[in-house]
C-alpha cells in the first residue's frame, strides 16, 4: 500500500510538473488582459434579465421538491 502510494504522488507529481508551464503562461495571460481592461475603463456588462446563474452551479440534490404558487 505504501508503495503504490508513493508510485502515485510520484505520478502526480510529474503531471503537475508538465502542466505548470501552461499554468504559468495562462495567468501571465489573465494578468495581462486585466491589466488592459482597467486601463480601458472596459468593464463587464450586467448580465440579461432571463439570465439564471444557477444553471451553471453544481447540481445539489433539494432537501424538498419545491412547489408552484
């Protein structure tokens, strides 16, 4: 057991290893864009009226089905 363990955090630990170039140009990225909005003044717009936000939350199971008034 102990040693399948370590075979797996070695494993993840090179995974983790291959991606971080990727992590790292992507937050340069993220940092850059920011920095180009706000010095824009460009801001997000409000989002539509029918726009549920919900729609993109995991999915919890409801204590109660909920009723129509």
């Amino acid at each position: 057991m102990r040693d399948r363990s370590g075979n797996h955090l070695k494993a993840l630990s090179q995974v983790i290893a291959s991606i971080q170039p990727s992590l790292t140009r992507m937050n340069a990225r993220i940092a850059q864009v920011e920095r180009e909005q706000a010095e824009s003044g460009h801001t997000c717009g409000d989002p539509p009226d029918d726009f549920r936000p919900d729609r993109f939350s995991p999915r919890r199971p409801s204590a109660a089905p909920q009723e129509s008034p």
